[in-house]
C-alpha cells in the first residue's frame, strides 16, 4: 500500500542566525552547570524543531531533566526504561504509520528520536537499538556520550576510556590505572551490522552547526540513523565546569574524537587536525585521569594512533558500497 | 453473523485481536503462545489487519514496543509465555504506572529449569502486583471472548490499565473446540475505538513519566490502587453487556458450579475446570454433594464472590496450578488469597490446597477424585491436616 | 525523649560535595567521641548532586539514643554552616531555625555584608565568619564517599578543616583536641579555631546554654 | 453468610498530594519555571556590549539557554532566572566580552528558595 507519510524535510542551516531560535529544551533543569549532555540536548531539539518526539531511556538526561513532574521538553517526550529506548521509539513509529494509514491521524510525521546515554544505547539498551535499527524504523537514535553511567555517581560504562577513575574503576595498589579496558567503538558497530541504517555520523558540542546540520541530515532520511555525540561531562571527567566545549575541541584535536559522516557507505570527515596534539593535552585537565603514570598515557597514546590510522585509512579508500545500500 | 468454527487458544485469542482491531502487534517466539502471532502475521499479510506487525527482539521488547504505541494512541497486543512472560518483568510496572491499556495474550508455560513446554500457572501469576488485569479462560470461546472484554475494561477511562488474557499451555493453546466468532458490526458495538489519555503528540506537547520525588510516588501508588476498587464495576457492566450484544452467559467473576448446595468444592483456574465439572457429576452420581468454582480474573480478585458463592461449603480445596515455593501454605498462590477471602465468615470452609497441574502434566479424574477423598476426610476429621497436598507426590 | 540538636551544611554540589559531608563526618564523630549519640546523613533527595546545585547535609545529635532516625531533612537546624556563602542569596537556609541559632559561613567578607541578604536573620543568636578559603583553599572532588560509600580520600584535608575549627570554637560542643583526631589537615582546624569571626546579635540570649562563644 | 464481609475500603489522595493521572505533565513552553536555577550561580557573566560582536558563542554554548540575541536593540540578553554560573560563555567567548563576577557582589538577583529544587 502506497501511504504518504508525510515524512519532514528538514534543510540544513547555514549559520548560527538562520537555526531555529526558539528553545525546545527549554531553561530550567537540574543538569549540571556546565552540562555538556544538557547542551547537547539543546542543540539538538532546536535542529529537529516542534514537530519532534523524545524518547528518553534513564540517565542524566531523565533524572536531572525530568525532575518532580516537571520538565525541560517543550516537545513531547516519554521516559523508556534505560533498557528499551529503541524499542519503545519503534512502537510509536509504527503507531504513528498505522495510525495514518487508518486515517486517524494527518498531520507531519513526528521526527522521533531517542535521547539515550551510553549505557542506553550501547551497555544495557544495544539490544533494543540494534533491533530499531534492523526493522527498518523511521528514528534518528541518539547516543549522546559522557563515557560513564554519571547519573549513579560516576561508574564505568563500555565508552569508559581506558585509565579513566569511576567509583567502580578506582585506581589502586593492584589495579594503578583505574579502567583497564579499551572502549567500544560505537558508529562502527551500528555501521557494521545495520543494513538499513544509511546515515551515521559523530558530533560534539564545540561543533554546534556542524552537530546541527547532522541532526537534520539524520531526520530527513526516511531510515533509521544514528548520531553519536560527544557530551563532557564536567563532574564524571572532573574537569572545570567552564571548559565543557573545550574539552569536546581537544578530543577532535587530539584524535580521541573524530568527526564525521557516514552516508551510504562512504566516510567524509570534519575538521580533521594537521597535526594531532598528544592525548596528554586532553588528560591533563581532567581529575579522571590523574592518577595515571606515564607508561598508561602511552598505552592510551597507542589506542589513539591506531584511531587515527583508521581515519587516514577511511579518508584515503572510501569503503565500497554494497548494492543494497545505495 | 457471527461463525462457528474450529479454532486451537491461539487461534482465538487471535481472532480475538483482529476483532479488536488491534493496530500495533509485537511478536517474538516462544512456545506455546507462537502460533497467535503466526495468526495475526498471516491476517497482517493478507491484509485482514490493518496493523503494523512488529518483530521484537525478545519478550522485554515486545512490551516496550506496544507500550510506546499505546503512548502514542494505537491498539497496542502482544503476548508470551513462561520465561518470555518474566523476561519483560521490568516493564510490567512502567505500563501500568503510565496507564497504557494494551494487552498481552499469554499462553501458560512451565517457567525453566530446565525447559518444559508444559502448562503452569506461574509464568503469569508472577506479575501479580504489578498492576496488570489478569483473567484466565477454560476454553478457546471464553478466549476470545476474554480478549475483547479486557480491552473494553482496560481501556475503559475508569481504569485505562493493561491486561494479560490468559490461557494453558497446550491444553487450550493448541487443541481446537468451536468457537462462535462475532460479526465485526456486534464488536464495534460493544468494543468503542481506543482512546489514548494525552497521548504523545505535536500539537499539544507532552511529558509521559517525568521522575517524582518518595512523596509523590505515595499517591502514585494510591491513585492505581484506588483504580482496582472501581475495576470490578467496569468488569460487572462489559460483562453484562457483551453476555447481551453476544448472547453469552458469563458470570462476571466466578464461575459457578453446583456450588449452591455443595459440602465439598473446588476451587480452580484455567483449562483443567473442564475435567473438574466432569468429577463433580461423577461424585454427584455418588452422593458427594460436590461443587466447583472457577476465577475468571485473578486481578482484581474477587474477594466478596468467593466468600459468597463458598463460605457454606464444608470442605474447600484450592487446586493450585502455579507455584510459590516456602510460601505460608508451601504450595501455590490462590489458597493464601482464598483462605484470606474466608477469614471474615463466622463460619468457614475447612480450606486445604493441592499442587497439581504442575509442569504441563495432566490432572486425571482419579487424581479429582482422591483430592475429593481427603475433602470429605477433612469434614470428618473437622481440620485440615495439611495446608497443601502434592498430588502424586504425597508422604 | 530527650531533645535532638540538628546541624545543616550547605555546599554546592560535586565542588564541594566530599567537603560537606567532611564537615558532617568530622564534626559528627567528634561529637560521638565525645559521647553524644549522632546521626549523619546526606540529604537523599538532593542526590545525584550536580555541580554547584545547593546541597545539605546533616548531623543530629543528642544525649540520649535517637529514636527516629529514618528522616529526609532536618526541619529544626540550631546550626546552620554554609560553606559557599552566594548560597545566601539563593536559599532560604535558617528555615525552621529556632531563636537564637548560630549561623556559620565561609567567607572573607564582613559579616554584616552576608546578613543583608537573609531577611529573617533576626532568628540568629550569632553570626561566624572563617575563611575557609584562605586557610586551605584545597576542595576534593572525590565519590569514594557518595551515595553510602566510605571515604576513601581521607577526612579534613581541605576547606572542612577551619570549618570545623571554627564550629568547636563557637559551640563548645567538641573540644578542638578531639577534631584533631579526626581531621588530616590539623593546622588549617587551628586556624579556622583561631582565627572565627564572632559577632552577637539580638537572640543570643535564648542561645541554649552549651553553646558558648 | 452470619456478617457482613468488610469493604475494599477506600482511597483519598488530598487535592494536594494528587499527582497526574499516568504522571503525565504539559511541556513546558517557554521557560520550566518550576525549576529556576539561578541561585547555582557563585559567578554572574557580565558583558561588555561594546566588545560583543553578536557571534552568537555564547547563545549557541549555553546548556541552560541564558542568553539570547535580542533583535530589536541587536544586543545580547543575558536570562538571570536561570544561569547557573558554569562560565563557558564566559571562557568561549572569542572577543572576551563576558567577565565573570561574583554573585555576592550584586545585590539583585535573591530568590531564596524554600528547597534546593
């Protein structure tokens, strides 16, 4: 059956003035000062616009948003279980479709997007992303990253760097690094195994109209996509609540982040540094990573490298395009 | 006009959802509630349903999934069986606290070790609390008929809860009976389209499941609990109504059988009534003025009718068909309630329970009967000697 | 049942959420030692804190053995210590002080300029100033100690050490001999010991006896 | 039956405890004004209206949308009610526009709330 949808067309911005002024995550939460998940989230609700719904699975950005029975959104939104954001989003996407199908309901198809942490995108909520993503659902999946589950008080989640302090990666006598593991590489685990997912791209809050044409680009595709968003977070990484975006411009300048798109198949980045600062310059603002002794920076220093050969290798021979997605 | 046809449980309680006209369907396998979705696949396909027919990943999902269609506004069904039905446990309490009204058809399976296809009790009786609607049918007619009757209570703006329609495993799941399926015109009549609570929507924006503070999670809980004091009410008038527009013969809550002059009666739930009722003429053929009660809902338990329909009766025996290990009566779940729902007669039933129907295994009429043995023994005896009886494994 | 004395710390959150709870520790356990049954506890709702939200933290004491200990806040404070003192202006902090209650800040200014921005300061038997700041100046981000864990940073090594000086000081509630017991940075207790600002004001006659000055 | 079997009993949420049906609340359209935050703030950003070159840094930095480029007089608002004080349009801003002051040292701005939230 052939449905006009009426799926939204969202054209990018090409300044800071022509982006939607009014606030959709609007003033008034208990994020922390200095919150990059909070800014992330306002940057994010202005570039989808009012025709949007939230999904939120549990994290910071339920628990300090949607305090006491009142909240930042001025879309609708709807707390998930930090387990099922992905799933929850696919029962709205289909009740919408159904619902215009059946003629109950006329209006813009809503830009559905799920707002969910690390841990709810990629710990405990993977299951339910992973299967969003595989049936094909209209939903831009958002895994805004602070690197730990911060809303608990700072515990290690699979986007944890290596050598990071969490309360339940404390350094010691016997474990003197902290986190001893290496993280997940999110995008390439969604890139890998998702078909039907034809857009996926990674942001961070010192980016704002890069981050914000990237949100629109996602919401246009009739598609599931997948945005992951570098969000600091000044209590969990222990740096000065001032230096928030400046420490999202030293990831990308360091190669702890990289920036860019992937769109059917093909790799473009952004500001991509010409030479790469050592990783150090990024650590050493953070209490996170003080307690680290030269040998780990190093080993932290060699993670990087490689991540950096990566983007040279992606720029370089942009991978082939399978048939089925283009 | 309504047909007559062969239809399995499933089958039904499929028939039941198309009826209803469910408009988002989550599916996920595992036997032996498979074959409903197997159903609604083929009507989806064929266009019989305008739905959409969502795969879960799993039984968690599934009830994530028709939670955020009924957020959205949709006809939201679903449906599992044992260690699916406790796979999505986190979720049971975010749809009842968010007021979703959809419903899951549940088809009983033994809960594992090690697996164990067959019927129990405990799959869904462990979601007791949660906030759900629980109803068990006895027959593949009372499923269908349960399905529409549990949208029209839950979906009812009193209530606006979720519902699990609950059939057995194989017994009901899986063996045909006839079924008179419903003209769509006499469904509508009785079943009114969903009508979601603010739904999430763009032109009026809002919050669902925002974080509350301890005292405001008090009333939360007092305002769902005030909502089972009006459910029963709602069930009296869908009841009433569909036995009218349907032509059936429900008793709203409790199935009564020959209990009005019993001095020895069952009480029981689900599929293994059938053979119950069938013991009990076989006892009355004896002498034994025996009788038989049968629970159409769990939740909201009906407290008052149990009392009234079995207070006279000499000897009580709860046939358990679902599990609570080193529970008060170290056997199942409905003896506490029913002893409970006894307690403030002057008078009461001597009250004892037997474990049978576990693990999917059957219940003979002679296994009936031998309960009816040590029934009558307890009036002679004038106690109980046992809170519950393991039947086929008795010391 | 004998009477419950209440002591409230405000801090700002995450900056200076261990040094609250060091001031509610080292204070709490010096009390103890010195015989008194006490409770100390984080506000829970107030958590997970966020830097710089207004946070409490609490210390009950009392002569006898408390008898309702599961309680969210303190709605009665006799003391109440603000270790950031723009909490003044933001917080309605001597809400359900008693008359005559002892109100401690951590600051370099003048008394009198704090006292402006609390309207109902009129309830205070006293105002205490120390400059916690300049004493020690180290704040410890630390979570060791969250959320019901034990401290593992060690306690009174930054700005809770003159704090708590100052309170025994004033109080007399602790001996300055026990908190050095208690706190690692002794030297910065003396000071904040030494060098409390004091000033009377119109309720400190209905102080209640313990509390000298 | 000898007695009359007790009720269910009966529940009373006082008008003041009630809490939403399905604890579904309105968004917010403006502003959350249940939920100011300005009393967070140790430091106030202060501006220098002559420095500002309207780059709008600082609008698009803000996690708490505090300031707001205001058409009409093409200057920038600063939003009191709710800055936190975290400082990073202080420290972004290109032209250093924005100085940071303490709080103490202005006597506007009290709202001395009962609870911290």
């Amino acid at each position: 059956m052939n449905v006009d949808y009426k799926f939204q067309k969202l054209e990018p911005a090409k300044s800071f003035k022509a982006i939607n002024r009014a606030e959709m995550y609007v003033p008034g939460h208990r994020t922390c000062a200095g919150c990059g998940p909070a800014l992330n989230y306002r940057l994010v609700a202005k570039a989808a616009g009012p025709d949007t719904i939230f999904i939120g699975p549990t994290g910071c950005m339920y628990v300090a948003n949607a305090s006491y029975l009142c909240t930042p959104y001025a879309v609708s939104w709807i707390h998930a279980q930090i387990t099922n954001g992905g799933a929850v989003a696919s029962g709205i996407e289909a009740a919408f479709k159904t619902l215009a199908r059946k003629k109950k309901y006329d209006g813009p198809f809503p830009n559905i997007i799920v707002m969910a942490g690390d841990g709810g995108s990629v710990d405990i909520g993977l299951q339910a992303m992973s299967a969003m993503m595989y049936r094909n659902h209209k939903v831009l999946f958002i895994c805004y990253d602070n690197e730990s589950y911060a809303n608990t008080g700072i515990q290690t989640s699979p986007t944890t760097p290596y050598g990071a302090n969490t309360t339940f990666t404390p350094p010691g006598k016997e474990i003197p690094e902290g986190k001893v593991l290496f993280p997940k590489y999110v995008p390439q685990m969604v890139i890998g195994g998702h078909p039907a997912v034809k857009y996926v791209a990674t942001t961070s809050v010192a980016h704002p109209l890069d981050l914000t044409n990237k949100v629109r680009k996602a919401l246009t595709y009739e598609c599931p996509t997948f945005l992951h968003m570098l969000a600091p977070c000044p209590k969990g990484w222990k740096f000065d609540e001032k230096l928030t975006r400046e420490m999202a411009k030293l990831a990308v300048e360091t190669g702890m982040w990289s920036l860019f798109e992937w769109e059917n198949g093909v790799y473009k980045y952004q500001n991509v540094p010409k030479t790469y600062k050592p990783i150090a310059e990024y650590m050493k603002n953070q209490g996170r990573f003080s307690h680290l002794k030269p040998e780990h920076i190093a080993k932290m220093q060699a993670f990087v490298d490689e991540r950096i050969a990566n983007v040279k290798a992606n720029t370089a021979i942009p991978i082939p395009t399978p048939s089925s997605r283009s | 006009m309504a047909q007559e046809k062969m239809l399995t449980g499933c089958a039904a309680a499929a028939r039941g959802a198309q009826l209803a006209e469910v408009e988002v369907v989550c599916s996920y396998p595992i036997r032996p509630y498979t074959a409903i979705m197997m159903e609604l696949a083929k009507m989806v396909a064929n266009g019989e349903l305008n739905a959409e027919f969502i795969h879960g990943e799993g039984e968690h999902a599934q009830v994530s999934v028709v939670l955020g269609a009924a957020a959205a506004g949709a006809r939201a069904f679903t449906g599992s069986s044992g260690v699916g039905v406790t796979y999505a446990m986190e979720v049971y309490s975010p749809m009842s606290g968010g007021r979703y009204p959809v419903q899951m058809a549940i088809a009983d399976r033994s809960l594992d070790p090690p697996g164990d296809f067959g019927s129990e009790h405990t799959d869904a009786m462990s979601t007791r609390g949660q906030g759900w609607i629980l109803g068990w049918a006895s027959s593949p007619q009372e499923i269908l008929d349960n399905t529409l009757i549990a949208y029209r209570v839950g979906e009812d703006k009193r209530v606006m809860l979720p519902q699990m329609t609950c059939q057995d495993g194989y017994f009901l799941s899986h063996i045909a009976d006839k079924v008179s399926v419903p003209d769509i015109s006499q469904v509508r009549e009785f079943l009114p389209p969903f009508k979601a609570h603010n739904p999430l929507s763009l032109t009026c924006p809002v919050s669902h499941g925002p974080q509350i503070r301890p005292d405001q999670g008090a009333p939360m809980d007092a305002q769902r609990a005030a909502t089972f004091f009006d459910v029963p009410k709602v069930i009296e008038e869908a009841t009433a109504d569909f036995n009218r527009i349907f032509k059936r013969n429900y008793d709203p809550f409790l199935e009564k059988y020959k209990t009005e002059d019993a001095d020895i009666a069952f009480l029981i739930q689900g599929a293994h009534a059938n053979t119950c009722r069938k013991v009990v003429d076989a006892l009355r053929k004896q002498g034994v003025k025996a009788g038989m009660a049968r629970p159409r809902w769990i939740i909201p338990w009906p407290t008052h009718q149990i009392a009234e329909a079995l207070g006279h009766v000499k000897a009580l025996g709860v046939v358990e068909t679902s599990t609570c290990y080193g529970g008060s009566m170290r056997g199942g779940n409905l003896a506490p309630e029913v002893r409970a729902s006894l307690y403030d007669l002057d008078e009461r039933p001597l009250v004892t329970s037997f474990m049978a129907g576990l693990g999917g295994e059957t219940i003979w009429p002679e296994e009936f009967h031998h309960m009816a043995k040590v029934l009558t023994q307890m009036i002679k005896d004038k106690r109980a000697s046992q809170y519950s009886y393991w039947v086929g494994f008795e010391g | 049942m004998a009477k419950v004395n209440e002591i409230t710390v405000w801090v700002r959150g995450v900056l200076q959420d261990k040094e609250g709870r060091d001031v509610m520790n080292a204070f709490g356990q010096a009390l103890a030692k010195e015989g008194k049954f006490t409770q100390m506890f984080d506000n829970y709702e107030d958590l997970p804190d966020r830097v710089l939200v207004p946070l409490r933290k609490y210390v009950r004491y009392s002569d006898a053995e408390l008898e309702h200990k599961y309680l969210y806040t303190n709605d009665h404070p006799e003391i109440v210590v603000i270790m950031e003192p723009t909490i003044v202006k933001g917080m309605n902090i001597l809400k359900g002080m008693p008359d005559g209650g002892i109100l401690f800040v951590n600051t370099n200014r003048p008394a009198d300029y704090i006292l402006k921005f609390i309207p109902n300061a009129d309830v205070l038997g006293a105002v205490a100033t120390v400059d916690c700041f300049g004493i020690s100046g180290v704040q410890t981000v630390d979570f060791s100690g969250s959320e019901g864990g034990v401290d593992a940073a060690g306690l009174g090594a930054g700005i809770a050490a003159p704090m708590v000086g100052a309170m025994a000081r004033i109080t007399n509630l602790v001996k300055k001999e026990t908190l050095a017991g208690i706190v690692k940075d002794v030297s910065a207790m003396e000071r904040g010991y030494n060098e409390v600002k004091f000033q009377k004001l119109k309720k400190f006659h209905t102080m209640s006896s313990q509390h000298g000055g | 039956m000898a007695k009359k079997l007790p009720e269910y009993g009966s529940v009373n949420v006082p008008k003041d405890r009630e809490v939403p049906f399905g604890a579904i609340t309105p968004a917010p359209v403006k502003t959350q004004d249940l939920f100011m935050t300005s009393n967070w703030r140790v430091v106030r950003p202060v501006i220098d209206h002559e420095k500002c070159t309207r780059c709008l840094t600082c609008y698009m930095a803000c996690p708490d949308a505090c300031w707001v480029y205001n058409e009409k007089d093409d200057k920038m608002d600063w939003i009191a009610g709710f800055c936190k004080g975290c400082q990073i349009c202080i420290h972004d801003c290109p032209v250093n526009a924005i100085s940071a002051v303490p709080e103490l040292d202005f006597e506007d701005g009290v709202v001395r709330l009962e609870k911290p939230f």
